[in-house]
C-alpha cells in the first residue's frame, strides 16, 4: 500500500494530462469533420427537365441544345458545381464568363464565387439556339459549432482539468492525494456549472483488475460514491452529479503491474448527458 | 445418490489427509478417484450401409462415456479377439463371459451390438451385459433399439443416447443437449453466447453491444437473467450528439431477464439504484437473488420476483455484499460474498439473512460460490496461497468445510459452476493472454477446453437445450 501511495505521487498526474490532450486533439478533429460533412449536406436538386432532342427539329437542321444544366444549382462560397451539356448540329459552341469554346458533349467544374448565370450559345448551318442556367451561391452558411459552445467548453475543461482520485486495493475510503485532486475537481466544476447551468458530470468508479468482476462492480460503486459525496461536501451540487461502476470493466491500463493497477483504482470523471 | 459417488468418495479421501494434516490443511496433490467401475466398449460393425457411418458411431460413444469421467474405460489393446454383436453370440460356443471379465481387460460391464441401414434409417441394436454375471438371462442391462437418419447426424444421435442409456445405469446424468451460457467478447463487446457441453454450437445469445455480463439461467430452463450497461438515448444537447464519446455513455448497470424459449426480454423492473446486478435463480425459476444499492448504501443482498416486484432486503451490513448464490435442495440456504471481514470471503446465512456464519478462513480472497445439483458442496475461487488476483478453483464440503485444490497454478481460474451431473465443473482460466472456458471432473482431472475465439468468461451450465 505505501508503495503505491508513492508510485501514485507522481505516475498518475502524468498520464491524466496527456489523455485529456490527445482527446481534446480528437474532439477538435471530431468538430471539424462534423461541420465540413454538414456544410456538404444540402440536397442537390432535381436537374431540370431536358429539351427532349425529338421535338419538333426544324426543317433544315438547325443547331439543338439537348441539355444544358449545373449540378448542384446551388452551392456555398468555395464549392465547385458542374456544368453538363449536350448539342447537336452546331460547328461554333462557346459558354460566357470566361470558359469560351466547347466540344458538342462536355463537363467543366465552375467555382463562382456569386449567383452566376452561364449561357451556352451554339451557332450551326441551320441557325443558332442558345440556353442558360444558373449556379446560386449561397450566403456564407452557418459557423460550424465552435468549442465555445458551453457544453462542450465544460466538457473540454473537464477532460483537461479533471483530476482522478486515486485509491488504496480493496478499499473506498478519499486518501489525502484523493482529496487534493478532488477539491481542485470541485473548483473546476463550479467554474462549468457557472457557464453551463445544464452541466452534468457522471462520477465513474473503477477497480483494478485482481478482484472478482462481481466484487469489483460493487467496490467501483463504493469509490465513485465517496468521490461524489466528497464534492457535495465542497459544494458541488447533488443533482449534478451521477455515479456509475464500471468495476475492472473499463480499465485505462492493462499491464500486470502495481503501476497499472494504481491507475486503474480511480474515480474519474466524465461529462454527462 | 448414485451420481455423486465419485464425489463423495474424492472429498471423504481428502478429508481424511486434511484431518491427517491438521486443520485447515488444504492437499495440493492430485486427490485420488476411488473405484469406477470398469467397462468394455468394443467397436461395433455395421451391415451394408451403415459401416460407412461406423467411425463416427464408434468415436462418439467411446468419448461421451469416456468424457463423462465415471466410468475406467478398458484400452481396446486388450480385449479378446471374439467380439460378441448380439446376446445370441455367446451361446454358440464362441466368446463367453469370463473372455472379458477375467484377464487382460477385467471389464465389470461390456457395451456390444450392432447397427443395420433399414428403410434409409440406421438401426443401431445396442446391449449393456454384467459380465462378472455367470447367468446371460441376470446379465443384460440394456438391449435396446435405436433409431437415427442414415447420415452422419444420425449415427452420432443414436451414439449418444445409447451412451446416455449406458451413464444413466450408473447413476450419471448425461450432458448430451446441455447448453453452456456464458460472456464472450468476441464481437467487439461483451455478450451473452452459448455452446453445447463440449463447447460445438457457440451461438451469440444478446447484442447489446455496451457490457453485458454476469448470466444466470433458471432451474427450469426457461429464462435467463444477466446484468448490462444500458447505453444512454442520445444526449440532451444536439451538439453533443457529434461526438462519438458522448453518444456512447452507458448508463448505470441494469438486470435483464429473457426468455431463453423466444430469446425475448421479459419485463423487469431495477430498482432506482446507482447499480442492479443478477446473481441467482430460487428453485422455484420464479424468484432472482439479486445485489443492488437500493439502499443507497454499500451493496447489499436482496430478493425480486421475476419482475422486480416484491423486493425483500435480506443483508443489513456497512459493507459489501454480492454473489448471493441459493442451495439447489434446500431453497433456503445461501452462500455470499463479504466485504465484512476485509477482504471478500464466502459466507452462509438463511434465506431471511440470519444464521451468518463465515465458510472460507479469511486468508486471501474467496469469491464466485457455486452449489453443486445436491447442496453439499461449493465451488470458489480462492487466492489463499497465491498473490492477489491469482485464483485457483476449490471445492468445500459445506458440511464438514473441508476443501479440495482442483487448479494448481494454471493461470487465473475463476468462476466454477457445475454441470446438472454433478462431476464437471466448467470455470474460466487465462492460461496465455486470453481468458477461456474450460471443463474438468471435480477432482481437478480431465481438463477440457472449450473456447478459443476472443475472451470467454463467466459460465453457467444449465439442463436447457435452447
């Protein structure tokens, strides 16, 4: 026990810093990925009815725009869209805005930074036709959800700040470091509950992996309710905070050693829902 | 009775060297087996097209009597030339008696017959003589037809319930259609699979997909109860729903009770509790034993009906109490574990919690009780002589509390529970770097493996063939 009383002073503040980072890092991507995936999200519209090529040609074959169209016809600041034609019977096809002449069957990606219309003219022995479509650019959308948001803030805050109470094999009781890292958790939890009144924290209680998975869920049990009411006690309101054992469960280390096991006699914890 | 002679004759021998050694002592040898009797099973030959299916025939009967660890089973290096195929055989002079029960085999019994494919079935004609008998007609124990499909599957059923026929005279229960429940991770996540008895047919039995463990099957058969990590509807706030770890909280363990008829979860109402765990079915397959801190305190032993109504608290201690386990005869005799005393130790009391008295010494940590089908004995795991967390499997005659070493230093061994037979125990053992399931005659001997994909933990033998 004194053992690893000591090994606990200075291994575990170690580890309980760079978890939280590499899992803010993770989140920070999660967000990122989430906005960018929603920014994409807008259904593309149906495309518009094509000029059926069969209807009524005029006598001298005239040039036909079989199709012209932009997909997706709307678009944000920054995405492309694709412009798709089809003629027939022309020797002179050209569309504006820059992009000049074209072959009878193409594609060609826009990026307009505007609601810009495009117009394919197309001139041939039998006269000329011509046909627009516009791309409509969107106003800048939405920010993504920053990591200014209150509840994810509290959840940062929590995963970088939080510390865990370490305890002794076999038992529940707050020892000395326990209560230290808890009172400092207790401070923190205020300054959240300050910025999200909503906030909720879940007090995870966990075991190393040398007792029965039975006695350990109920031993997991006894640490985290020690911590919670250790916080209650420093005025961390009641109804904040839930309990939950996860016994030798959901151990953060899993060597056969007193190091690791002193990591995995905890209470920890995690934002709730 | 009969079933446990092998039992009963192993703990009395290891009584006697306890006693011989002092109080308390625990044997560390291998305790000696007593008299089984002796058998003969001689391969049997088929007509016409049967014969092809004779190798699985013959292999089936021999391991399933073999494996059912009450019979000394004769090397077939040394039985007679003269195999007999049917009662008939030895009045013509040819193979007699004393061919089997007198020297090289000195057999007790002898299993013979044959089979014949009729009518696109296989018949197998299956007899069990005494040979030790001098009169044929006082001889025959069994002579039975048996039935089966002419394939593979067939021969291999009438294999096993001739083999059956053969264990139930003597006293045996057979395991044939016994299903094995027990907590795998091999999906990713800890759920509810079974197997059959010698671990073929491992089905997955929940999908849960958080943590699901701790299973326990009714008497009956009908049901099964288990404890699992609800996961939490999704979040309050709609930002939170991005991130993958919020969407994955798990709520505070909960019991679940199924129906291993439909495989449906049946209605069970947990009590408002920081942690709800199954433990035990009452004889009765109507009651569950369950741990909970309904109270709000440390956990504690309470009683439910299969609904979660009618709860009776039956623990009133400042400590831990889990694992309630019920005797099987008795209904009203319960083995649990204790935080009471430091560290855990097994524990008897009543049913209405007086009468605590404590069964193991106190040294190191004594956990998962299990009641052998007659209410004499216990299975544990124990750490007494070992470092923490290095259990070994144990068996105490609850009467007497002498106990009985069946692993010896293997690996991790826990959670023992017995087959309806009474002479197997199933446990778990990390032997390498993974835990499996494995079975072994409660002497300690035979150990048999059953798992190999993933962890496999916890096992509950039950009479269900779901």
């Amino acid at each position: 026990m004194t053992d690893s009383s000591r090994l606990h002073a200075s291994k575990p503040g170690a580890v309980t810093l760079v978890a939280p980072l590499l899992f803010t890092v993770v989140l920070f991507m999660v967000v990122l990925f989430a906005a960018s995936c929603a920014k994409k999200a807008p259904p593309p519209p149906p495309p518009p009815p094509s000029t059926p090529i069969a209807t009524a040609p005029p006598t001298t074959a005239g040039p036909v725009i079989a199709s012209f169209t932009a997909e997706p016809s709307t678009i944000e600041p920054g995405q492309s869209s694709t412009l798709r034609w089809s003629i027939s019977n022309a020797t002179d096809m050209s569309i504006d805005h820059g992009i000049g002449a074209v072959q009878s069957q193409g594609m060609r990606q826009v990026f307009p930074r505007t609601s810009t219309s495009y117009a394919l003219t197309v001139r041939g022995p039998g006269g000329m036709d011509s046909r627009s479509v516009t791309v409509e650019v969107s106003n800048a959308p939405p920010p993504p959800p920053t990591v200014r948001s209150p509840q994810i803030s509290g959840n940062e805050l929590l995963s970088q700040q939080g510390q865990d109470a370490y305890f002794d094999y076999d038992m529940s009781e707050i020892r000395s470091d326990g209560r230290d890292a808890l009172t400092r958790d207790a401070a923190l939890l205020k300054q959240i509950l300050q910025q999200d009144p909503n906030f909720s924290v879940v007090v995870e209680g966990h075991c190393d992996e040398r007792g029965s998975a039975e006695y350990n869920l109920a031993l997991g049990d006894r640490r985290a309710t020690a911590a919670k009411d250790f916080l209650v006690q420093l005025g961390v309101p009641a109804d904040h905070l839930k309990t939950i054992s996860y016994g030798k469960e959901r151990p953060q280390c899993t060597d056969a050693s007193e190091n690791c096991w002193q990591k995995n006699r905890r209470a920890h914890l995690s934002a709730g829902q | 009775m009969k079933r446990n002679i092998l039992l009963t004759i192993l703990i009395a021998g290891a009584s006697a060297a306890v006693y011989a050694q002092g109080q308390g002592g625990i044997r560390s040898d291998v305790v000696k087996t007593g008299e089984k009797p002796t058998i003969a099973v001689p391969d049997l030959r088929g007509s016409g097209d049967a014969q092809k299916l004779m190798g699985v025939f013959n292999s089936t009967l021999f391991n399933d009597l073999q494996g059912s660890g009450q019979l000394k089973m004769i090397p077939k290096t040394l039985y007679p030339v003269q195999v007999p195929q049917q009662p008939s055989d030895f009045r013509q002079g040819g193979p007699s008696f004393a061919d089997w029960s007198g020297p090289p085999p000195n057999a007790n019994y002898l299993a013979f017959g044959y089979t014949a494919a009729q009518n696109n079935q296989i018949v197998l004609y299956g007899w069990l003589f005494d040979v030790r008998q001098t009169n044929p007609s006082s001889a025959q124990l069994i002579g039975k037809i048996y039935l089966g499909s002419l394939d593979e599957a067939g021969s291999r059923k009438v294999a096993q319930e001739f083999a059956a026929d053969i264990l139930k005279q003597f006293g045996a229960t057979s395991l044939i259609g016994t299903r094995i429940y027990f907590v795998s991770d091999r999906s990713g996540q800890k759920e509810i699979w079974s197997m059959n008895y010698d671990g073929s047919d491992q089905k997955q039995f929940t999908n849960y997909r958080s943590i699901t463990t701790f299973p326990a099957v009714s008497p009956d058969g009908t049901k099964i109860a288990f404890t699992t990590y609800p996961i939490l509807a999704s979040s309050r706030n709609a930002n939170a729903a991005q991130f993958g770890k919020q969407a994955q909280n798990l709520g505070q363990p909960q019991i679940y009770v199924h129906s291993l008829e439909s495989g449906r979860k049946l209605v069970y109402y947990n009590q408002q509790a920081s942690m709800n765990a199954a433990s035990d079915f009452l004889p009765d397959s109507r009651h569950l034993l369950i741990y909970s801190t309904a109270n709000a305190g440390f956990s504690q032993i309470y009683e439910t009906d299969l609904d979660g109504g009618e709860l009776h608290r039956i623990t009133h201690s400042g400590s831990l109490e889990v694992e309630p386990k019920v005797n099987p005869k008795t209904g009203q005799d319960l083995v649990f574990v204790s935080g009471r005393g430091g560290t855990p130790q097994i524990y008897r009391m009543s049913i209405d919690g007086t009468d605590v008295s404590r069964l193991t010494t106190g040294e190191g940590d004594a956990v998962n009780p299990a009641w052998s089908p007659d209410g004499q004995h216990i299975a544990f795991s124990w750490t007494r002589g070992f470092e923490p967390g290095n259990f070994n499997i144990f068996v105490m005659d609850v009467a007497s509390r002498d106990v009985v070493q069946l692993t010896h230093g293997a690996g991790r061994n826990e959670n023992p529970g017995w087959a309806p037979d009474g002479v197997h125990v199933v446990f778990s053992s990390k032997r390498g770097r993974t835990t499996q399931i494995y079975t072994m005659l409660a002497d300690g001997s035979q150990v048999q493996p059953l798992t190999t994909q993933g962890n496999n933990e916890k096992p509950v033998w039950s009479k269900s063939t779901q």
